[in-house]
C-alpha cells in the first residue's frame, strides 16, 4: 500500500545546471525560396541553433532546440542566456508555470517572436526530461494516436534548383519512401511557376502527393489567378499565398476553393494561431514549436485547431515534430528535411511514405561531435552534480 501523500509523491527534484549553446549549422548550398527571387532576403547559408541542456539534481538530462534563419541566432541566445537564471532551483516537472515564469522574466520584450522562441529551448528540454524519467517517448508521454506520420519533401524543391535536377530530388524522394513533394512556387514570373508545377505533374503522375509553397510573395490578385489556375493539378495544398498576417486574404482563399490553403509557419505565439484559427484562414495550420515558444504553446495551437477540426502540418523541425504530430486527431503531414541530422547521433527511419516515431526516450536525441564543432558560443549556469 502506498501511504506517501501526494506532497510526498509529487518531484522534489530540481534544476540545478543549464548550458545554453549557440550553433551554426551551414548548409551544403545557398537555398532561395520566392523571398529570395523578390528581393526580401538573401539566399540561406545556415542555420543558427539553440540549444538547452538542463540537468536536475537527481541526475535526469533534457535537450531542448530553438533556432532562426538569416538573422536573429545571437538574440535568441542573449535572451535566453538572461531569463536562464530563473529556472535554477525549479521543478522540472512544472512546465506550464515555468514556462509562464520565463515569459514574465523577459516580459517586456513581448510575448511572441525572439523573446519566446528563447524560452522554446528550455520548454523542449523539460518536455525531455519529464519523458525520459517516465522512460516513454515524448510522443508517448502526450498521448500517441499513431506510430509512424506520413511525410514530404521539402529540400528538393527550392527556386535555385533547375528542372531537370527538381524532377530527380522528387524521384528519389519517393524511391526513399518518402510519401509526397512539395515544390516553392511564388516566382516574379507566375509563368515559370505554373511550368515547373506542370512538369513535376508529368513527371510524378496523377497519384503523386504535391503541394506548393509560394512563401508569402503574391498580392491578393496574383494570388487569387494562381490557386484558381492550381486548382486543376489537384495539390495537396497551396502553401503561404500571402502575407503571413494577412488572416482575411486566406480565408477567403480558403473558402473560395476547394484546393486546401496551408498557412501559419511565421506566426510566433499561440496566440496569433488562434487569429488564424478563429478566421478559419487555413485548411492546413502550419505550427513550428520553436518558433511560438515550445511544446508548451504548440499543444495550445494544436488543442485549438482539432477543435476547429483543421489539418495539421507542423513547419521544419522534423526531429521534435514528429512526436508533437503523432498526437494530434487526424494524420498531421511532417515536413522531411534533412539539414539537421547532422547536429544529432540518431536518425529518423522512413517507411511507406511516413517517419516512424522515435520510441526511445524523451525526444531521442542527442547532440553530435559535429554539433559541438559548430557551436560558436555557449554559457552555463549552476552547478553539475
Ligand atoms: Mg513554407
């Protein structure tokens, strides 16, 4: 018989030793999406990682991630490396307060963008440490609707790849087991755009899963020309026609055709996901838990959107989505890249167009040598047992 009290019962453990490392992950060539062919940005050279590793007094370990791209590496670390101190001393286990405490720590820099994806680091980290001490997979430890999620590429698909080459990355995409393809449309010259999505048609069949992803670069009218025209090829999606913030121009794309609008990977709080939702701007909601703030708010935006009976299709960040998309109702689609295996010393396995759902413990991963050779800063705070 047990006769601890639930005082008794509950953790008494405690944080007690945090690194914070910031890592620059290059990538094999510079990558241009629309946003790079309008002129807004520069092609992407690396990605700038962060990562949380917290130890508590009884010995239990959590890696956590964040990341940016093109810009904002060193804010998300300066940020986190301040608000670090108030997790020291804290139960690991009390993740929605402490993720409010960190919130509060950096409170005046706001409550989305940079000042929550530095807390997203930490919150990934404790949603490790609470799995791996209940020895279940962090997918597991939510509540498992599924083994294995179904997939689709996105890194052979980019601007600055030529059509012959677009046509092989898809090819052997699908050979690998990989379940659909996604190409970046939102070209100055719709022409173009509607030529590659025709042939990469030919090429694959009728049967082919195909979305695109026009990253934000058309107006209301071009827009509304493109999915009407799209329309014909039967996509899965069509991806950010406009601009991320523009919640009523999605949602009367959305409601005007019956090709399903994807959109919500910019968006950096729950509660902005909740003005996509509560407009019903997408048929596809696009979360990335690093960038609104961690598992802690993704499960919020995914609560939100099963109510509101939406697909789910959570933005970049395979390693950690995968057990975040195993939970939700309907079969989310995970986006496969595979620019960050080298930062870890496990992989994701691939079979009949899905990633298996990691079953060890915690998010099953751990960070690499290489990953070590990248990291360009760090901190630590407290003491290692
Ligand atoms: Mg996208």
């Amino acid at each position: 018989m047990n006769t601890r009290t639930p005082s008794e019962s509950s953790s008494q453990d405690r944080i007690q030793w945090m690194r914070l490392s910031s890592c620059l992950l290059p990538l094999a060539q510079p990558i241009s999406d629309a946003k790079v062919l309008t002129g807004r940005q520069k092609p992407m050279t690396e990605i700038a990682m962060l990562f949380a590793e917290i130890e508590t007094r009884d010995g239990h370990r959590g890696l956590g991630m964040s990341y940016s791209k093109r810009a904002g590496g060193p804010g998300q670390f300066a940020h986190a490396s301040e608000i670090a101190p108030t997790l020291l001393g804290e139960d690991p286990s009390d993740i929605q307060r402490l993720w409010t405490r960190m919130c509060w720590a950096g409170a005046s820099v706001g409550r989305s963008g940079l000042a929550v994806q530095s807390i997203g680091a930490f919150d990934v980290a404790l949603y490790d440490i609470k799995a791996r001490r209940a020895g279940l997979s962090l997918s597991k430890l939510l509540g498992s609707q599924r083994d294995a999620v179904r997939c689709y590429n996105t890194s052979g698909g980019f601007l600055h790849t030529p059509l012959d080459q677009l046509k092989r990355n898809a090819s052997a995409s699908l050979e690998r087991g990989i379940g659909g393809i996604k190409l970046k449309v939102g070209q100055p010259d719709c022409a173009q755009d509607i030529a590659r999505v025709t042939a990469m048609r030919e090429h694959l069949g009728d049967a082919a899963a195909i979305m695109v992803d026009a990253n934000q670069q058309w107006d209301r009218p071009t827009a509304q020309r493109m999915c009407r025209i799209f329309e014909a090829f039967n996509l899965v999606w069509i991806e950010e026609p406009l601009d991320a913030y523009d919640y009523e121009g999605h949602a009367a794309l959305a409601a005007q055709f019956d090709t399903p609008i994807a959109t919500g990977e910019m968006l950096t709080s729950a509660a902005e996901h909740g003005e996509l939702i509560r407009q019903r701007s997408a048929d596809f909601l696009m979360p990335d838990g690093p960038r609104l703030g961690g598992i802690t708010p993704f499960l919020k935006v995914a609560a939100q959107a099963e109510a509101a009976h939406l697909n789910l299709a959570p933005h970049f960040a395979m390693e950690l989505h995968i057990h975040l998309a195993a939970t939700y109702a309907s079969e989310p689609w995970v986006e496969h890249f595979d620019w960050l295996e080298p930062l870890f010393n496990e992989r994701l396995e691939i079979a009949d167009g899905r990633i298996i759902v990691p079953t060890r413990p915690g998010l099953g991963l751990s960070l690499s040598e290489q990953a070590r050779r990248w990291t360009c800063q760090s901190a630590e705070f407290g003491t290692r047992g």
